[in-house]
C-alpha cells in the first residue's frame, strides 16, 4: 500500500511519545483539533483505530504501540542525520550548544542546587539555563514531578516519591515523645498542598482517620523545609526534599517507615538532543547523581 500521509505520521508519533494531544500539538506548532484531524485521516488510511480514547486521556492500541515506536525509530534517524549533515555542511555554525533544563522548583532548590557546582567543575566549558517554568518541548531536558498514572512514554522516571516523616532534631527531646506514628497527631502538621499525603501515609501505619493537634498548608516545598527546620512542626518529604538536611543533621526522620506515594520525579528529554554532546554529558552527570541518591538514600 502507499504511504500515508507525512503529516498524520508526525501528529500520531508526537501523541503517543508525549501521551497527549494537546502536548503533541505544541511541539508541533498545531492546534488540538487539527492534531486529532491528522490522527483521524491516519487511522482512517490504515483501517483501524491506533488510539482508545477516553475522557481527556488516549491510551495506545496494542498495534498502535507498535507502529509509534517504529515511527519514533525513523524520525529520531531522521532528525540525527539532518543535525549531522546541517552541522557539517555549515562551517558558520558553533560547536557550543547552551543546555536548556526545566526543573521543578522543590529538586532544584532542595537537591539539584548544590550539585551544579560539579558538575561545572567536570565540565567548565558547558553552558547551562536553568529554569523552573515554561514548557516541557522548549527545553533539552526537563526534570518534573507528576502522577505515575499521568506519566506518558515521553518521561523516565528517575526516583519514585518515598515519603517519611521528617523534624528538627530539638523536637525528638520536646514534651511530646515521637515513639510511633500513632504520637505524630499530638504535633504540629504540616502538609504540602493538600492533607492527602499526610491522611494515606497515617493510614499506611495503621492510624485511620486521625486528626492532627493543628497544621498549616503550604504549597513551596523549600517553605516547608524551612518552617520544619524553624521546630513549627512535622513534614512529609520525599527523599530528595530531604536528603542533604538529613546528612547536615538540619532535620532528622524518626520512623524508618517510608511509604511509596504514586508519583515521581521524572526526565523528559527533547527530540534529537541525543546526539547534542553537551546535553549528552548533562544527562549522564544527573543519572550518576541520581544512582549516588539512590544508593545513599537506600533506594532500591
């Protein structure tokens, strides 16, 4: 049979990489309805349906899935052989390639922040642009946090979200014993964005439906750090809000329970970056830093 169209390949591998219309659309300079127009026209073409579509969300076909990781195969060939030639046949164009990261804020400020400085140490002559907003496809790489349900074939995770409860040191020799976790509703809560957290990972212990003396919400997780290490009260945190406070000896953990929240700090890497040696050298620096993480924090 002939091809189908160029344009309803593009639109249907950029939704399956990204797991979103709406996300496919902005790489591709497109409005929704024209992605889902393109998709349509393909499937139409090929007979069959590549997509299950339900509310607000796509989910892939078993041969959709097929044919998505053959396109992505072919355009990421393509897109590595258009920057070898265009960087070769042009001699004006610079070696030097800025790396554009996205991080979400509680990572960079927590985590990420004090490594960078090594990371220039190994590689001076690497230029970085660090960022906490914007979109996911305007950046080489984007560090983000986001529910492992809403986490589509575009994003690796790196760490998953461990949460244990964590406090100022002065607070363990306070009037109120921290013995169990049952103890923990005698305190001075405090919660990130929402109580949820904090109500499933009591539940998790074996405390349902408790309720805390008092407690505070705040939706910064570097204000949360601070008010904890200030003796306000007790937080949750994940293992890396936590990590470089718990080894300074800024905050301690006094339970070695730790419960998996169903989210995760994850990379998402923009098309044809691979082959960029700058971002290469990025990439691979955070993945050894994430395996340091993991080991120091005793993550499996």
């Amino acid at each position: 049979m002939a091809l189908p169209s160029l344009n309803g390949m593009r639109a249907f591998e950029a939704a399956a990489r990204l797991g979103s219309i709406k996300d496919a659309a902005e790489e591709l300079h497109l409005t929704p309805s024209a992605v889902s127009r393109h998709i349509r026209t393909l499937e139409t073409t090929l007979g069959q349906e590549l997509f299950e579509r339900g509310f607000r969300q796509i989910t892939l076909t078993t041969r959709g899935s097929y044919y998505a990781r053959c396109l992505s195969e072919a355009f990421e060939a393509i897109w590595r052989a258009t920057d070898d030639v265009s960087f070769y046949d042009d001699p004006r164009r610079s070696k030097a390639h800025r790396v554009r990261i996205l991080c979400v804020p509680a990572v960079l400020n927590l985590w990420l922040a004090d490594r960078l400085p090594g990371f220039r140490r190994q590689h001076p002559s690497v230029d970085l642009e660090v960022l906490t907003s914007g979109k996911r496809a305007n950046f080489d790489l984007a560090i983000v946090d986001e529910f492992d349900y809403k986490a589509g074939p575009a994003l690796t995770l790196l760490i998953p979200l461990l949460l244990t409860p964590v406090c100022a040191p002065e607070l363990l020799d306070g009037p109120l014993p921290l013995r169990t976790p049952a103890d923990l509703i005698h305190h001075h809560l405090i919660h990130e964005c929402e109580t949820t957290r904090w109500k499933r990972w009591l539940e998790q212990e074996g405390v349902p439906g408790a309720s805390p003396k008092s407690s505070t919400i705040l939706d910064d997780c570097t204000v949360i750090m601070r008010e904890t290490m200030n003796g306000v009260g007790i937080a949750l945190a994940d293992t890396m809000m936590a990590q470089d406070l718990l080894q300074q000896g800024r905050l301690v953990a006094p339970f070695r329970s730790r419960h998996l929240y169903p989210a995760g700090i994850y990379l998402y890497q923009r098309r044809s970056v691979g082959n960029k040696q700058d971002t290469s050298l990025f990439q691979d620096w955070l993945l050894d830093e994430v395996a340091e993480h993991k080991r120091a924090m005793a993550i499996a």
